[in-house]
C-alpha cells in the first residue's frame, strides 16, 4: 500500500484521508483544492499497512473519503483513527459480494482486458455526449497493466475471504450510472446513508462532493 502526502504542513490542523479505488493514482484528486488541510492519498494495494492513531494524533479533525475498493480497504486499515466523518464513494465495505458488492464477473473481465490491452485506463466511461472521460493525468506515473492485474487479484481474494465492517460511515455517494458497483447493490446497503449524484463510477470529476463535506 502507497501512501503518498499531497500536502503537509505543521500549521495544518485537519487531514484529508483519500482511499482511492483500484487502479488508481493520486492523478484522481490533485485538481481537488483544499487549502488549509493535510492530505493523504493510499493507493495500489497489494498488502495493507493499517494506520495507527498515535501517527495522526496531532490533528483536530480527520476526513475520510473512500473510493470504490477503497472503502473495503478502510475498513482494514483506519480502524485505529479517530474520525470526524467517515464518506463512501461508489462502493461498499462487501466488494464481491452478490447483494452488496460488484459483480465478480466484472472484476474478471476488467484483469482480462487489462492484460490485453498493456494497461488503458480502467475507468474510462462514455458520456452523454458520446465523448470519453478519464481519470486526470497529473505527476504520478501510471502503473504497469501487471501491477493492476495483481493488486486486483489480491484485493478481490482478500475481500471475499474477510469482509466485515467496522467503522461508522457518515455518508455514501451512488453514481446513478456506475457500472462497476451497481448502484441498486449499493443502495441495499446504504439504505438511509446513501445520497444519489449524476456520474460514472469516478466520483471526483465533481469536487464539490468532497468540499461540501469538509465544511461540516
């Protein structure tokens, strides 16, 4: 697990925590502006390092936003850490499962076509007006199609084999028209929690969601 300081500065009394899905960068939230806060981005996930409250026991107030696969990586690594709000984005603390969590065959089909392709973007989604949007490129390199084919291998075993969840989430953003995580599956779960946006299954195209929250 890659975990990479966006900012960081000793006047900064408030953390920003993004759990970013699979396959991802930190390139998913640089254009993101939050002055006046830390922020931590973890990402390509092939083994979980858990995050100890004593390492962030100087800050007020810590904001959590997880993405995808990264709200099940939440679950195991920020059990420890005080939260001031906890956010789901387009997914659910059960990844693979048949009620709550994407469909397997979905995570098959995107290895498949990773390796086949030498790693295009997995997260590229048509829109309405039939053009394409991925997710930004900034500074951080992408990675190879083996390393997301192995990251996915993992993440996927590991959330079939243990999936319970621990943390008490503030609230859950549902793409209405995200085709990684059915929005219908995420909704069972949610229920109460959830809030529905117009988007795909990359939430940060808006970022609003996450300024919004901050203010609360």
């Amino acid at each position: 697990m890659q975990q990479i300081w966006l900012t960081q500065h000793e006047d900064n009394q408030d953390l920003i925590i993004y759990m970013l899905g699979w396959a991802a960068t930190p390139n998913a939230i640089c254009h993101i502006p939050t002055p006046g806060f830390d922020v931590l981005a973890c990402y390509n996930y092939t083994e979980l390092t858990p995050l100890k409250a004593a390492d962030f026991a100087r800050y007020r107030r810590i904001y959590l936003f997880a993405w995808s696969f990264g709200v099940w990586v939440s679950e195991q690594c920020c059990r420890e850490l005080p939260l001031h709000r906890a956010i789901a984005l387009n997914g659910t603390p059960y990844p693979v499962s048949t009620q709550w969590g994407m469909r397997l065959r979905v995570v098959l089909r995107s290895m498949r076509a990773l390796a086949q392709s030498g790693g295009d973007n997995p997260f590229r989604e048509a829109q309405p007006d039939n053009n394409t949007r991925y997710i930004p490129t900034g500074p951080f390199p992408d990675r190879t199609a083996q390393e997301k084919v192995d990251e996915l291998l993992y993440l996927s075993n590991a959330a079939e084999k243990d999936s319970v969840a621990h943390l008490q989430w503030n609230r859950a953003y549902i793409a209405d028209k995200d085709e990684i995580f059915p929005p219908a599956r995420m909704w069972d779960y949610w229920k109460t929690l959830g809030v529905g946006f117009e988007s795909f299954h990359y939430p940060f195209s808006q970022p609003e969601i996450v300024l919004n929250e901050l203010k609360d």
